[in-house]
C-alpha cells in the first residue's frame, strides 16, 4: 500500500500516461504528472481515455486518491492497495462494470494491457466487463491492437512467469471503430484469477524458427466475404513462410446504439461496422510475433489490401528479430522488474531498444525505484541484444504464504 508521506514523482505531459500509473500502482509510489496537453485550444487537459484509466484504476484499488487540477492539466495520483473484484471493493456479483464513453477514441486494449500487469498482484481474482458506447474490440487508428491480439499474444506470455491459471479474455459483443474514430458499443471481458507473490525469473533467450501462424479475421455489419477476401490474400504471402498458416474467421452484426443528439431513446442507429485483422505466429520454442490491421473508419481500402498489410506487418516484426515483438516488450520487461530478486534475461531485437517507448520504460522504471538494464550482445549469429533485469522483489501483500 502507498504511503502517504512520500513525496510524489514529478512527471510532464501525457507521454506513457497508462505505463506510469500502473507502475505507480505496481510499486505504491505516488506521482504528479503537469502540463497534460496545456496548449490545445479545443480540448486541453486529460482526455476522455485517460480519465476512464483513473476510473477504473479507482474501481479494482482500495485507498486510491486522485486529484486533477480545475483545468485537467496537472494530475495527482496516490495508489493503494490493488483488490481487484474483491467483496466490498465495488464488484457487483464479483463482476467490477466498467462503462466506457462514446467519446473514446482508443481501444479496450489501452485499458486491458495495464489491467492485465496489476491482475497477478491482486488481493482477489480480477474479473471486470467492459462496456458502454466507447468499447472497441478492434485495432485502432492511434495504435491500439485489437482484443483478439491481447488474448492470442500477450496474455499466453504470462505463462513464462508461472501465472497460467484461470485466465481468459471474452470478446461478447464486437464492434470496430465508428465516426472520427470514437464510439463503437462492443463488450470485453477479463478474468484473472491467478495470483502470486512474485513472478519466477524468466530467461527467454532463443528465438528458434516459426512453426505456425494462427489469426482472427473479425468483421461487424459487413458482409462475411470480406473475411474471406483478407483470409486469401495475407494467406498467398503467408504461405511462402510456413504451410500451417489458420486463420478463423468470425461474423457478427453490429450493435444498435441511441443515436446522440435524439430526445427519444427509441431511435437507434448501427455503431461499430467494419473489418480486421489479427495474426500471431508461434516459434518452436514458444516466442510469439503479432501484427494488426483494421478497416479505417472513413473505409476505402479494399479486404485484400488489408490482407496483404497485415502479412507484411506479421513479416515485418518476425525479421526485427529476438524472443518479443514491440507489442509485448514492455509487459515482458515489467514483469522481469517486479518479479523475484534475481537476474533475468530475455533477446530482443537492436531496432526494439532503440525505440521511444523501451526508452521511456527504462527512464521511468529508473524513478520508481526499479533496477536499471543491463545490455551485451547476443551469444548466437544474430545481430541482437540481450537485456538483463534484476528483480525488485515487489511481492504481493494480500498473497498469504503457504
């Protein structure tokens, strides 16, 4: 539990907003975070997005306290003690509902990814449903991957730490990103229930070959053949690389959703329509590579150039190199900070930590308290690096020892 004596961390602008407050939360070290967005003329101060982090950061802790200043700008935040879904701690049938506002712009992902790093430090199983006229499953235009991708290719990664049990993620309702990037009515469900005093040290060092290539080609209120068009052409580059190449399709309708700006909530207007792509390959020796691709909410790309991104994109992040792709390495290196007090190892590629977001990781890990890194080259014929991370020891409070 955070102590309310300490001094908080003093961080500027939103840059890793979601990264800083779950190791806030991790660590119990208060911090104060000033000049969000303090030059925009339209919508200064934190973003819808972001206040939905704070509210459910809030919902799954107990003792938490968050200031904002008038304007949004300046953000204090003190976290307590993580209890998930807890009796008591605001879960109704031992489900925390989160709602999501129509003015979102980001996908359920920005909020799943940091869920998913504070589940295992829970006092009790963490089971939270995502719902509202903002929830979207898909990839997004500002980056986000999609649920499919969280659940095919982040979560299995935890098994590595010896957190494995009682874990899955529930897409109920699909839905794409709507007009100017924001609503979408879909429904995600998290359930966590495994949890442990420390994550075992991890030593991923060989990246060995890929074996198999698995997808998900996802579309809502759109004729099914557009799957088929982007399953055929990211197939006709995949092909080449492994012939176990699956990739599901799945077909849903669009949820109705009251139409804004109507006095009667009986006028309902179909939200969330598209289509996308997730695909994951597998090494043999267990390293997992993704790429995502969704159908902008403008529309006017054909399925089969979409199918085609997606594959270069799959190509793409396999040749970077190492054991983790971009996408997973900062939940990798996270886990490697907070787990026991020994030296882990795992091989990325040299373009990986070079890029801005590894760097901002390793500064702020660095102010909370957490060890720095350590780099040298890889053993192997490869060009790429090996990055070693001594564990804080940060163990779960409420994990009763047995």
């Amino acid at each position: 539990m955070s102590n309310n004596a300490q001094t908080p961390l003093r961080f500027t602008t939103q840059q890793a907003f979601a990264s800083r407050l779950t190791l806030a939360t991790l660590t119990g070290r208060p911090l104060r975070i000033s000049q969000i967005r303090p030059s925009s003329l339209t919508s200064p101060g934190l973003a819808p997005h972001e206040i939905s982090l704070l509210r459910l950061l809030e919902a799954v802790t107990n003792g938490s306290a968050i200031e904002i200043s008038y304007t949004g700008t300046i953000l204090e935040y003190r976290p307590g003690l993580i209890t998930g879904s807890a009796p008591g701690s605001g879960a109704s049938g031992g489900v925390i509902r989160h709602e999501v506002a129509a003015s979102c712009t980001r996908g359920v992902s920005y909020f799943l990814i940091p869920l998913c790093l504070l589940a295992p430090f829970s006092k009790a199983p963490m089971n939270v449903l995502f719902t509202g006229p903002g929830v979207i499953t898909s990839a997004t235009p500002a980056g986000d991957m999609s649920a499919d991708t969280v659940r095919t290719a982040i979560l299995p990664l935890y098994a590595q730490f010896g957190i494995s049990n009682n874990i899955e993620l529930r897409i109920l309702r699909r839905s794409n990103p709507g007009p100017r990037g924001k609503g979408g009515a879909g429904e995600v469900q998290l359930v966590f229930g495994h949890q442990v005093r420390l994550p075992t040290t991890l030593h991923l060092l060989n990246p060995g070959r890929v074996k198999k290539i698995r997808g998900v080609a996802y579309c809502s209120g759109v004729p099914a053949s557009n799957n088929a068009r982007m399953i055929e052409a990211a197939r006709g580059v995949l092909n080449s690389m492994t012939a176990d190449t699956y990739i599901f399709s799945d077909v849903s309708s669009a949820p109705f959703h009251p139409t804004a700006g109507q006095a009667s909530e009986s006028v309902k207007t179909k939200v969330g329509i598209g289509f996308g792509l997730s695909l994951v390959a597998e090494s043999s020796t267990g390293c997992l590579y993704s790429a995502d691709v969704v159908s902008p909410p403008s529309g006017g790309i054909p399925p089969e150039d979409l199918g085609e991104q997606c594959a270069h994109q799959l190509l793409e992040s396999v040749s970077v190199g190492g054991t983790v792709s971009s996408t997973a390495a900062s939940t990798i290196l996270t886990l490697m900070a907070m787990s026991s007090e020994d030296v882990g190892r795992v091989q990325v590629g040299r373009n990986l930590i070079s890029g801005e977001q590894i760097i901002c990781l390793g500064r702020d890990m660095k102010m909370f308290g957490l060890s720095g890194w350590g780099f040298r080259e890889a053993t192997d014929s490869s060009n790429d690096m090996v990055i070693s991370v001594v564990g804080k020891g940060v163990s779960n409070v409420s994990k009763k020892i047995t």
